[in-house]
C-alpha cells in the first residue's frame, strides 16, 4: 500500500501535475524535493524539502526516509544545460542517484518516471540518457512504470522553439488524423503530442496500482484516454 510520497521535478510541467494530483489526497503525504524553495502547489499533505542533488549522501538520506512511491519528472535540454556532460547530470545521473538511494533503503517501494518515447531505440545523447535511466531502474529491482511520451504539450512560461513550432504546427492536425482515421492505431498515438496532465495521471493512476515486483512501460494509447486528448479542459 502507498501512503509516503516522494517527488523530483515537482517544479516541472509534468511535475507540478504530478503534485496537483497528489494534493488532492489526503490519504497520502509527500515530500517535494527541490533544490530552491517555492513549490508551485500548496496543501496540507505536501511538504517540500531542500536537497542538493549533487551530494549522493543527501540523495540518499532523502530517500532513506519514508518513501513507498517515488515519481521522477527530472530533465532539462541539452540547450539549457550548456554541454553534454552538464545535460547528462540532470537526466541520467540525478535520476539513477535517486532510483540508487530508494532501492537501498526501501526495496520494497515503487518509482514511477517521466522517460520519452524511443528510449527503447536510442540515438543520440537525449534517448541514449533515458535509455541508460530505464536500465538502471530494471536492474534496480523495485517495481516500477515508466512514461514514455512523445512531445509535451503544456503552458510553459520558458520559451522553447520546438515546442512551439509542436504545439502550433503538428499537434493539431496529428491530433485531428488520430482521432479521426487513426484511432485505433497505437504506432500513431505513440508519437503523438501529449498534454502534461495527461501524463501525470497515467503515471500517477499506474504507479499507484502497481503489484509488488511489477514494471510496466505506458506509452501512445495509455497516455491518450479515449483515445482522444482531452487538452484544454481542467
Ligand atoms: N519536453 C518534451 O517534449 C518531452 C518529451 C518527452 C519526455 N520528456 C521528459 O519528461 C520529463 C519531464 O519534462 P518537463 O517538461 O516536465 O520538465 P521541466 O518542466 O523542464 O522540469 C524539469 C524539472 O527538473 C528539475 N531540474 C532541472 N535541473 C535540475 C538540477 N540540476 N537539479 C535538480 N533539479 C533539476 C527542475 O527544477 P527547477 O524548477 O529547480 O529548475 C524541474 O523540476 C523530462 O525528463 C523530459 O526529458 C520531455
């Protein structure tokens, strides 16, 4: 049963609907790490906690508390992180550290984490990071799922061009062929765009009804209920 409640990258747009989520129930209580403080969500079962990533004691530390699900919404791009290395420390070293200090303390938990579509067929550094995350959680042997989207769709105050050029070009009339020729086609919906909320509940919902020792992957239709996306609705 869960009842603790772990979140990194709560201050994300997947994370923040993540912690949307989770205020609505009380019958669970949650740790936000951050590195600054300033949560996006306020409730009475939520808290967030300081952490310095960088400092693997601290990770683990953080994690030897309680903790029976721990959802991972890391990431930054390539762009914003200014090299590869630096890049590679948010979206693979960072998760793996905290997937390390779970799995140490609490082996009986679950992690639920953001991935991306194609990381089960990596190319280049971006899906060879995520790749080399979903390895580290198998070989972890916590049960867990894994979100694989294609593009997020979200309300961004960070201008990032090809999210807009996603947003305003292709996601419409990806959408629009989905829903009306192609809605039963899961290739089709795997690399569709996908609102954040919708990830954050797929995850959510998921990780929550996880058995014991279970891994599942969501991707294409399990992040698109209906099939057809509900975006622009609360
Ligand atoms: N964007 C897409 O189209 C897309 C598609 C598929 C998959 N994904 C993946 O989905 C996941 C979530 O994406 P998102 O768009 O929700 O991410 P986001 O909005 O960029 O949020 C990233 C989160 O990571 C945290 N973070 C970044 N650098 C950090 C550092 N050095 N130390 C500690 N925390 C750090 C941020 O904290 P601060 O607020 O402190 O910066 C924030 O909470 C990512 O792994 C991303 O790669 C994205």
């Amino acid at each position: 049963m869960v009842r603790d409640v772990v979140v990194a990258g709560g201050t994300g747009e997947v994370g923040r609907r993540l912690l949307a989520r989770l205020a609505a129930r009380p019958d669970l209580q949650v740790r936000a790490l951050v590195r600054r403080p300033g949560l996006p969500v306020s409730a009475p079962n939520l808290r967030e906690e300081i952490l310095d990533f960088e400092d693997e004691g601290a990770c683990a530390r953080a994690l030897a508390g309680p903790c029976d699900l721990l959802l991972i919404a890391l990431g930054t791009t390539r762009a914003r992180a200014g090299s590869d290395e630096a890049f590679l420390q948010v979206d693979r070293d960072l998760p793996l550290r905290l997937i390390r200090g779970l799995a140490a303390a609490h082996p009986e938990a679950r992690v639920g984490l953001v991935s991306s579509v194609g990381a089960d067929r990596p190319r280049g550094l971006y899906l060879t990071a995520k790749a080399e995350v979903e390895a580290g959680l198998a070989a972890s042997g916590l049960a867990h799922v894994i979100a694989r989207p294609s593009f997020l769709v979200s309300d961004r105050a960070e201008f990032r061009l090809g999210e807009v050029l996603v947003l305003r070009l292709l996601a419409p009339p990806w959408l629009a062929l989905g829903r009306g020729l192609f809605a039963r086609r899961a290739g089709w919906w795997r690399w569709a765009p996908v609102h954040v909320r919708e990830v954050a509940d797929a995850l959510l919902t998921a990780a929550l009804a996880l058995a014991p020792g279970q891994h599942r992957i969501l991707e294409g239709p399990d992040l698109h209920p209906g099939p057809v996306a509900t975006w622009g609705k609360p």
